[in-house]
C-alpha cells in the first residue's frame, strides 16, 4: 500500500466493498456465492424475492446512498463523477478532465462488449497506450470488470479478447444520457446492460461470502464446434473440475437452442460439464432439457 514502508504480506486481508446487491437491497439474508447445482438451487428457492420493476434497480444502479437518503439520480451522478476524477484518480491521469469524461462515456457505451483498445482510442482521440493505462485505472478503482476468456488447449478456435463491464449499471446509465428506466428498457442498449447487471450481480454474491472469482468466471466465443457459425457462452464457471455453462438473455420465453454451444465444453479435458442454466425474465424455474435449467434472474 502507498506510503507503508514495510511488507503487510500475509498481515492483511483484502475486502471487495461493491455496491449493493440485489440481496442486500431486499434483506434477503442467504449468502452463498452463485453456482448453478441443484444442491444450490434448492436452496436459493427458500429464500426467494420477486423483483416488482428489474429495470428500475438497473437504471437507479447500486450505490448504498441512492437507498439511504432522498436524493435525487441526476445529481448523486454528476457530483460522483466530479469527485472520482478531481480526487479518486487526479495523480493517475495526464489529462484534462473532459477528456477523461468523454473516455468513460465511450467505455460505458460498450458495457458487455469485447474490449477494443484501438476503437476507443479512435473515438475519442488519444492513443491506444493511454486507453490502455486509462482502462487498467478504471479496474483497479471498481468502475469495470474486465471478464477473460475461457483458455483451454482443446478450444483452439476460441477468441483470446476479453469483454468490459461496468460494475454499476447505474453509473453506465448516467454516462451513456439514459435518464429514465423506461427509456433504458425500449433502448438498443437494453440487452448489454441487462447482461451487465447480471454479471455485476454474480461477482457480487462471490465477494459477499468473501470468497475470489479471479480465474473462476470466464466468458467463451469461437468456433470449435463443426459449424462455421461463431457460439458464445456468456459466463463460464469453474468449480471443483465442473464447468458450468451460464447464458444471460433478456427473455421471458427461453429456448433450448440458447444452450446449444454448452456441448462445446465436453471437449477440455479433465473437465465435466454441469447443469446450464439461462438467467433471463422467466415467471418460474422451467428446465428446458435434463442438463439446461432457465431461471429468473432471483436465485441469484
């Protein structure tokens, strides 16, 4: 840590504070990180909520002070955003702030998106190093995530390219001008930023039980199945040798053909492929096949 003269290695512990999760919000007290085993499911059913307006929390975002006092969205916002540039990361940045401004909206905009360096550097006018150095600010102070690639020898037709995410779709919303829930819901951008929420919300039950998702949580893309057609798996997780195929659709009437690149995964070796699940708007727990489970976005 700056200004500590001396090693704390192995003297301390490291705690993730994100913003509030769904849980939290809704004192629901189960706090076990999110795994799709039916061991897990079962027990995610005795502590249910149902979310009256999803996109609501979407948009608000999760900040404990949006649900501690009356305040309102557009001003908590605009004064974060002030205050994260002139103090949070002022001795880290070589440039003017409106730059900086205009370098978050422009990775805001790509929430849920591979990570384009290049791209970004061309919209808004600096090189492709300083978006880099830019990028790697904004994870180590817990504005993105940024989710890598399932690595396996067996997949040797996988994208290596990692995906970007906002950890509060509420900061993204404010960024990006979607200034009422609704306007989000009907928007182009509502799917990325359903995907987002999600996401932000699995991290969040690993970091509440005080366990690490670093090389656990991983997202597929590439062609290693026999068509030419280019599959994606949104998240993978990994545990105990079992990877668990997780797909994010913003649907209330999931198919069994959103699984369908899962079987891609029988092809690591050493691995066993467990349950799939499909986390999506759906009323009810409704398996789709004997090995793909769609759930609403509650038992997470």
């Amino acid at each position: 840590m700056k200004g500590v003269s001396e090693s704390l290695a192995g003297r301390v512990s490291i705690c993730e504070l994100g913003g509030l999760s769904l849980r939290e919000i809704n004192h629901v007290p189960f706090n076990e990180h999110f795994v799709p085993t039916e061991q897990y499911i079962s027990e995610r059913e005795k502590e249910l909520r149902h979310y009256d307006d999803i996109w609501e929390l979407i948009h608000k975002g999760s900040y404990p002070e949006l649900y501690d006092v009356d305040r309102g969205w557009q001003d908590f916002y605009s004064s974060y955003v002030a205050t994260y540039l002139e103090r949070d990361i002022n001795e880290l940045i070589s440039t003017d702030s409106i730059t900086f401004t205009r370098f978050l909206t422009a990775v805001a905009a790509r929430t849920g998106e591979m990570l384009n360096y290049a791209n970004i550097a061309s919209e808004i006018g600096v090189s492709e190093p300083t978006v880099k150095n830019w990028i790697s600010i904004l994870e180590r102070t817990g504005i993105v995530y940024i989710l890598q690639p399932y690595s396996a020898s067996a997949l040797n037709r996988a994208i290596k390219t990692p995906k970007i995410y906002f950890r509060d779709t509420g900061l993204a919303c404010y960024l990006t001008k979607w200034l009422t829930a609704d306007a989000l819901k009907n928007s182009a951008v509502a799917g990325s930023m359903f995907e987002t929420f999600v996401v932000s919300e699995i991290l969040k039950s690993y970091s509440n039980e005080g366990r690490d998702y670093q090389f656990q949580i991983y997202y597929y893309r590439g062609k290693d199945k026999k068509n030419t057609v280019e599959n994606e798996i949104d998240l993978i997780i990994e545990e105990n040798g079992v990877l668990y195929p997780v797909e994010i659709k913003m649907t209330g009437n999931p198919k069994a053909s959103m699984g369908s690149a899962n079987t891609v995964l029988d092809k690591v070796p050493g691995k066993k492929r467990g349950m799939g699940v499909i986390l999506c708007m759906i009323g009810r727990k409704t398996y789709l096949r004997e090995n793909l489970v769609a759930l609403p976005i509650d038992y997470i």
